[in-house]
C-alpha cells in the first residue's frame, strides 16, 4: 500500500522542573521514530503553485472564502470521511485542513462554507459528526470571515445554547447550556490554554465545540463542554494576505498571514500578526491590541514532522465594569455610561504561548502524535464597580451608588503541558475499532495579589462626576502558591458493531494535586495565612450508542452518558475549609440528519448536573454552590441549501436551577440563563462566477429573560431581538466585507455579575474588512 503521509503531495494546498516531563518524553518520541529514513536536510520537490488567477477562477463556488490562501479543486473529500484511515489521492488533490497531523486521523476534512463534516473536539480522531453519540458545533473560518468575529462574544451566536455569563475579570466566560465554562478551561489545539487574557481569532482556522462532559479525553473539564480552537498551520505554498478593518469608535485593525517554504522543501513557515485600536460605545473604554504568531513546520521524513507554534500576545483595556440597575430598570443609564474612574481604572493582559508538535505515521493504519505546551500570562489590574446603594440628602430621583475599588497589581500565572496520543484502528471479527489511547499531564503555578477597598463614596450614575477618590485597602488575599499538578491516562473506542449499530466508549483515570497557600486579610481575626493541599483521584467514563437505520450518514440516533471531574480554582472563598472538586454528570439523546447533500439538522434533548461549582458573590468573595442543574432541548441547522445560500439557525430551551442549602438557595434559576434563545445568519450569493462574487447575508439573534443575579427575586434582564446584516464582494485577490451590528439600534443587555455590574450590548455599529493578497 502507497505510504499515506506522503508530504510532497500532502502539503500542497492553499490556505523550572514542571517542563521537564514533555521534554524528556519529546526526546524518547524522537528515538522512537528515528529509522533508516532520508535524513532532514534531503532536498523535496514542491509542486509549482498555479497562477493565482487559474486558482481564483476554479474555486468552489459553494461559498466564496474571505481572504483566504487559492484553492485547488474539491472533488473527493467533500460530505464525508468514510474511515480513519487517509485516501491517498485527497492528498494529490491538496485537501488538507492545516491542523496538527496534516492528512491523519488527528486532523479533519478541509471545510468550505459553514458545514463541517468531521471534528476532532469530542474524540481526538477526525470522526464523521454523524457517528458521534454527542453535540459537536464546528465554527469554520468562512463564517468566522462572514461575521467579521474579532472577540469571542462576536462567534457563540453560531452555536446553539451559548450566552455571555457577564464576567467583569474573564471576557471569555459563557454559559454552554446554562453551565459555565471558564476562560481558563478553553483549549487550543487540544491543549488546555488557561488564561484570562481576551482572544484574538486572527490565527484560528476553526472553533470546535463539544457540549456536555468531555473529561475522558479532557481532564479538569467542564461539565459544560469543551472549546478548542485550532489554529492555522504552514501549507505548502507561498502568498501574503494584508488586512485592515476599520469602523465604529475609531477602529483601526491590520493583519497579516504570510505563508512560505524553503527552497529544498524542507521547511515551512507562516506568521499571523495583528495590531488594533479601538475605543468603545462605553465613555473612555478602549483596546490596544498586538498579537504576533509565527508557525514552523520541519519535514523529518515522509513519515514524521515536527512543528514549533509561538503567540505574542498583548491586551490592554480600561476593565469596564458595568452598570447598576436605577430603580429596577437594568437599561435605566445609557449603554455609554462609565461608573468607574478612568483616570485609576485599567486591565493590562500580556500572554506568551508556545508548542512543540511531533507527529509521526507508524503504518497504514496507526499514528503517533506527543507534544508540550507551554503558557505565561500576566493580567495586573485596577478596577472600580458599583457595590450597593448609598443614601443621599436630599434623596434624589436617581439612587446614588456606593463603589468598591479592586487592585491587583500582581496576578501572573504558567501553565505546562504534555500530550502523547496513538490512534488508529483495527478489526475484532467483523466489527471496526477506532480508537485513541493517550497521556495528559498538566502543571500550573499562579501567584497574585488582590485587595478590595472601602467604599470609597457615593456616586451619582446619573451624572457621574469623577475624582478619582482615595482607596483604603479592606479586603484582601496575597496568593503565594496556586499550584495544579495533573496526570491523566485515557483510552476511547469508537466500535461499528454491525452496518447499523456504532459504540462509542470511554474512561479517564485522573489524579491531581492541589495546592492553595494565601493570605486573607481584612476579617475579624486576619489576617489568616491558609494552606490547602489536597489531592483528588477520579475516574470518569464515557459511554454511548448510535444507531443509522439505512447504515449511512443520512439518519442517525443517538444516546450519550459522560461524567466530568475538575479540582477547584482559586480566589477568596467564604469557607476556609478543605474544597471540593467540581463534578459533573450528563445524559444527552437527539437526532442527526443530513437533509440535503449539504444540510445537516441536529436536535436533541439533554439533562446536566454540576455540583461543587464556583460562583463570584462579590468582586471579591467567592463560593462554591451545591448543584446546578440544567435540562432542555436544542435544535441546529447549518450548511449550503444551494451553491449560493448558507445557512446557520439554531434554537435552544433551556432551564438552569441552583440549589444550595448554605446559602438558602433552594431551586432558584441561575444567573444570565435565558429559557429560550435563538439565531439565524444567512448569506446569499446574488452573482458569482468563481472569480467574481456579489453577496449579503442577513442575521438575528434573539436572548429571553434571564435573572441578573444569583439570590431569589433578582432584577430579569429583559428579552432582546438584535437585527445584523453583511455585504460582501470579492474580485480576484480582493476581498471586502461590511459587517452592520443592530441595525435596529435597540438597548440591551448581553449579560450581569449581579444588579449593580450589568453589561450592555453596542448600539448601531459596523465594521468593514478589506483584505489582498499577494
């Protein structure tokens, strides 16, 4: 049989101690795969790439990319992967997703448009989403470029059941079917990517995410599911796509993605850079943005590569903290108002990332992949939020509002990680075996300061005077060791019992040592120096069952049972006690079909229990509840209807319940969760003729109530239906695209840390993206 990761043929397309483990096994990998091969240095012959304006002309006309490297025809791998195992000819013919095993089961199928066939998030292995016994949503590059989606909150609409959880620290926390998940439990290319500093996309290819438990590949996962986001990779061609976006409050955005190779082929490199400005609907809110990441790939043999990924990546920002409800009205004060101090206030992220990826094809049918990871943030800050009302003489018609001063002037975290997977499939009798087996090791080391001041005096909201007042430190916790050092093995099976019937099983042995030394002070009695050192040993399994009745992807039905385990984080937590790990437990069933060649419905139903979660009471205590329980229904429609119409709708019911007897919370709806919310985007081709494209997509998002806070008879946030709407046209290596936010201009509020933080929504804005490439 002709070898499978022929790389001549496949890359031709367009588009401190706690180191020492994945180091050391890196090296072992190395002599592992060291053979009588050509030795690195050996001289490939690269295709010659096509004219750009023979490639321009033969794209798929199916959607159009934005800005994105020539394509060459699809013609096989297009609506499915029948196996783990890699058709040769897809890679004669450049179909490759640029992820981190080009052209193996640990990559997917190239995508255009919105529809992905394959994704890797819920089982490490490129499997076809009809033969998952799960809900896996991919968010593809295209629809990424459609949306012009910049931040995270500009990409969740795309998939059913996600809502901003209102996070003052965290930018990228959300609720995934009324559970939440933390920016610090996000992936990137499979690796846990634990930071609080606010994503840019300018380097992801595609977002996948699994909703419900995944930690039998996934330690330390959410009960909520799992968000990885893969980034772009060197291809075998040579191109530089300048862009710039500009639009409302002064934006100013340029990018770059250039991608080369060396003479003797050996070598391939891209870079992905970004610069912004921007200020804000919000008064004296603003983002100074850099983002820098340079990728190099290094062709050992024909069987083996070795990429080098690194990010720069620096975010400064004001810290917004949201607005207090006036008199009940949570949409009382204008979406402009700042109740902060601008002259004290601001959040300043700077994070560097880097991996290093072997990848190795042992034969036909099994594959190798180990790789490190390593992570360095730094998030000091200074922020200033509404705590509680204050009285005022004479008492006014809007309520003055005392306010709460937060420092953190240290806050600096690592994280090192090691990954080491075997894929690949064989036969028991007549029954087909996918399977994975594999190794995660995790270390993470924090230390910061935070204190909390008096209320540093009553504030008008209604006509806020700033004079930036003195704080006087009340509250406060030094963290001197936040350490997590975690050790998982793994193994998943994915088993086509008969044409009809598929299995999927799994289990995860973790253990995890957790170690919490702080200082609190500011209590009666403080300050008091605490250490937590506990160790938690779990195992979590995975089970569940498929059924096709035509034994095709058409029609599938499915059943799923996964449990979740994650050790505590860190913070100001009101017990001084032993902490609990977060658990979770999920049954899931629903209905996969593919109405058209290029129309996939999903719907299902599922039932969620978290217990031991962790909830921000105040800027500066939080806690962990007994349970939360979340149960409904979801539906989810993406794909092409024709060469020239996209589709993205989904709908999602949903009712989240805390109960906690500590704190008297006893079925009480948990904060930020709407009952029912719902989008559609759809874009529309009115000409394209594969070189030329004329186009415009229409967008609506609607949000029902939801509570403001967690303690009963909270303020509702009010329901919400924003309106958005994209142009687009491309002629040859110029793209542009508009992209025009609630073009109703209505008030909103996307989310709230309690009454007193409630984040609006921007009012009318736009955006619009030119990009060329050279």
């Amino acid at each position: 049989m002709a070898k499978l990761f022929d790389f001549q043929r496949m890359l031709t397309r367009n588009s401190s101690r706690s180191m020492a483990p994945w180091y050391l096994s890196l090296a072992a990998a190395g002599l592992l795969t060291w053979q009588a091969a050509p030795a690195f240095g050996q001289e490939f012959t690269p295709p010659e790439p096509e004219p750009l304006s023979t490639q321009f002309v033969i794209q798929d006309a199916t959607q159009p990319p934005a800005a994105q490297p020539p394509t060459l025809p699809d013609t096989t791998v297009q609506g499915q992967q029948p196996s783990t195992a890699v058709n040769p000819e897809a890679f004669e013919n450049g179909d490759l997703t640029g992820t981190i095993l080009d052209g193996t089961i640990f990559s997917n199928s190239p995508t255009i448009g919105y529809r992905a066939d394959t994704s890797t998030a819920g089982s490490i292995i490129a499997i076809p989403n009809a033969d998952l016994p799960m809900t896996v949503n991919t968010i593809t590059r295209d629809a990424l470029d459609d949306q012009i989606a910049i931040h995270t909150s500009d990409i969740f609409r795309n998939a059913g059941g996600i809502v901003a959880q209102g996070d003052s620290q965290f930018a990228d926390r959300f609720l995934i079917r009324g559970q939440q998940i933390q920016s610090s439990s996000f992936r990137k290319d499979g690796f846990l990517d634990r930071t609080g500093v606010p994503r840019d996309y300018q380097n992801v290819e595609r977002v996948e995410i699994l909703k419900g438990p995944a930690s039998v590949l996934y330690g330390a996962g959410d009960s909520a599911g799992v968000i990885n986001l893969v980034t772009k990779k060197p291809v075998y061609d040579q191109f530089a796509i300048g862009g710039y976006t500009f639009g409302s409050w002064g934006q100013d955005r340029f990018t770059l993605d250039a991608n080369n190779y060396t003479a003797g082929g050996n070598v391939l490199f891209r870079l992905n850079a970004v610069q912004e400005s921007v200020n804000s609907f919000v008064d004296f809110d603003y983002i100074n943005r850099v983002q820098i990441a340079p990728v190099v790939t290094f062709l050992l043999n024909d069987q083996t590569t070795l990429t080098w990924n690194g990010e720069y990546h620096k975010d400064h920002r004001i810290g917004y903290q949201g607005v207090p409800a006036v008199n009940g009205d949570p949409l009382a004060l204008p979406p402009s108002r700042y109740v902060g101090e601008p002259a004290n206030d601001f959040f300043r992220g700077e994070e560097f990332r880097q991996s290093l990826v072997l990848n190795h094809q042992i034969n036909d049918e099994w594959y190798f992949r180990i790789g490190g990871y390593s992570l360095f943030t730094s998030l000091p800050s200074s922020t200033t939020s509404a705590t509680s009302f204050a009285p005022a003489i004479p008492d006014p018609p809007a309520p003055f509002v005392n306010r709460l001063r937060s420092d953190s002037p240290i806050n600096n975290e690592q994280t090192q990680s090691m990954i080491a997977n075997l894929g690949g499939e064989f036969w028991t009798g007549d029954m087909l075996h996918k399977a994975v087996f594999g190794l995660e090791y995790n270390y993470l080391d924090s230390n910061s300061i935070f204190n909390a001041g008096l209320p540093i005096g009553a504030f008008d909201p209604s006509n806020p005077v700033y004079n930036n007042p003195p704080a006087f430190p009340l509250f406060g916790l030094q963290t001197n060791a936040f350490r997590q050092q975690r050790v998982g093995y793994y193994m998943q099976d994915l088993v086509e019992l008969t044409a009809n019937w598929k299995a999927m099983g799994g289990v995860r042995f973790d253990t995890a040592d957790f170690q919490f030394d702080r200082v609190v002070s500011g209590v009666p009695g403080g300050p008091f120096p605490l250490e937590t050192n506990q160790t938690f040993n779990r195992v979590t399994p995975r089970g569940g069952l498929v059924y096709q009745p035509w034994a095709d992807e058409s029609l599938s039905l499915y059943y799923t049972y996964a449990q979740s385990f994650s050790p505590p984080g860190g913070g100001a937590y009101l017990s001084f006690g032993p902490l609990n790990p977060v658990l979770g437990e999920t049954h899931e069933a629903g209905i996969k079909s593919l109405i058209t060649d290029g129309v996939t419905v999903t719907a299902c139903g599922f039932h969620t229990v978290r217990q031991n979660d962790t909830f921000v009471l105040t800027p500066s205590v939080v806690t962990q509840v007994g349970d939360v329980t979340s149960q409904g229904a979801e539906l989810n429609i993406i794909g092409n209807i024709t060469d020239d119409w996209s589709l993205i709708a989904n709908y999602t019911y949903c009712d989240a319940r805390v109960n906690d007897v500590t704190l008297g919370l006893n079925n009480v709806e948990a904060r930020n969760n709407p009952l029912n919310s719902a989008n559609i985007w759809s874009r529309y081709n009115f000409y394209n003729d594969g070189y030329q494209t004329y186009g415009a997509a229409l967008g609506w998002v609607f949000v029902g109530e939801r509570p403001s806070d967690l303690f009963p008879n909270p303020i509702d946030l009010p329901s919400y239906s924003r309106w958005d709407m994209g142009l687009y046209y491309r002629r040859g290596q110029l793209n542009a695209t508009v992209y025009l936010e609630n073009i109703g201009d209505i008030q909103y509020a996307t989310g709230s840390s309690n009454t007193f933080q409630i984040y609006q929504g921007a009012p009318f804005n736009g955006r619009a993206n030119i990009t060329y490439m050279f």
